[in-house]
C-alpha cells in the first residue's frame, strides 16, 4: 500500500475526514494531497471501499450521509471551489419563482471564459468575476446574492412571468427592497456571455 503523498506528508484521515465534514462527504485530490494523500494512495482506498469517485479528482468517503445540496458541492469542488452558483440556479435556491432549471447555472471567473476545460454536461456555465459582497454561503455552496441573482435573470432572459414573480417574492420576503432593484437591476434587452 502506498504510504506518502508526494510531499513526504503523513496521510492524515482526521484531516481529511475534516475537509470531508464540511462539503457534505467530498474532496477534490488537491484538498487530499495537502494533507498527505497521494493519487495512489486514494487509488487504494478506493479500491478498499474507504473512499468513492464522484467524478474525476472529486472523491467521497464512503458511508458519508448524504445530504441535499451533494450534486452542488461536487460541481464547486470541480471548478476548483471558484464558481458561484447563480442565475436560475440561484433563483431555486432561494426558492423565488416557480422556475425548475434543467440545468445548473454556475458563474466561473472571466479568466476560464478561453478555457478548453470540458463542462461537465449539467453546467452552463457564466464568466464573471463575482465580488465578495455579490455572493453569499447557501448552507454548504456559494450563492450570488438575491439582488446579483436578480440581476443575471433580468440580463439571462428569465421568461417574463417567472422573472416578475421573483422580483415580487424577493421584495415580499426581504431579501431585496423595491429601491435597490430600481437602482441596481438593468433592461431586459443587456446581454452576457455564456457558454
């Protein structure tokens, strides 16, 4: 059995079982190998039963309970935890409006627009680069804020009714007042890229 990553770093299954805790199970091979978990080694324990492939260099611990948000916090430790889940994503998420997306919206930075990276199937993904104070933690994923989420349906396209009943929803409940929104949300007609 390999013992040692690389870096000659004692695996640590504390550490690493914590780095799991908060990500509803998972881990991406680099959070593994900063704490002394070589590819081989997770190799072993897979074969084991320790451990699951998610996806390729997303691992789980086996017998993690599961958790509602798993399909998010794989996709995030995919973008290397730099995307920010958003749109009509977001919009679900918040629970404003009924739109149900057969996809997930996820905001990446603008430096990934010219990346060859393969999008997982599930993902459209959007290139910006989201400030700090435009995103928020939705239990164990980023979020764009209600008001930023708003505002990437308002320029995305969101049909006309769903779009309303999410400004409606999201005034109603408090998440965003009716003057940041004359303030902050643009036309219809701007337009952002997407892939």
């Amino acid at each position: 059995m390999p013992r040692r990553a690389a870096s000659n770093l004692v695996p640590d299954w504390n550490a690493l079982y914590g780095v799991a805790q908060v990500q509803a199970g998972y881990f991406s091979s680099l959070q593994a190998k900063e704490v002394g978990f070589s590819l081989p080694l997770l190799q072993y324990h897979l074969t084991t039963g320790r451990l699951e492939r998610a996806r390729r260099g997303i691992f789980r611990v086996h017998h993690f309970p599961p958790h509602p948000l798993e399909e998010f916090v794989v996709l995030w430790l995919w973008s290397d935890r730099q995307g920010v889940f958003s749109h009509t994503t977001a919009l679900s998420l918040y629970d404003l409006s009924d739109v149900l997306p057969s996809r997930i919206h996820l905001t990446l930075p603008s430096s990934w627009a010219q990346s060859r990276v393969k999008w997982p199937e599930e993902v459209v993904a959007h290139f910006a680069d989201v400030p700090a104070d435009e995103r928020v933690w939705h239990d164990l994923v980023p979020v764009t804020t209600p008001l930023r989420t708003l505002r990437d349906c308002g320029e995305g396209g969101l049909s006309g009714e769903h779009y309303r009943q999410a400004l409606h929803d999201a005034v109603k409940r408090g998440l965003v007042t009716a003057k940041q929104l004359r303030l902050t949300v643009p036309s219809r007609t701007s337009t952002r890229r997407s892939r």
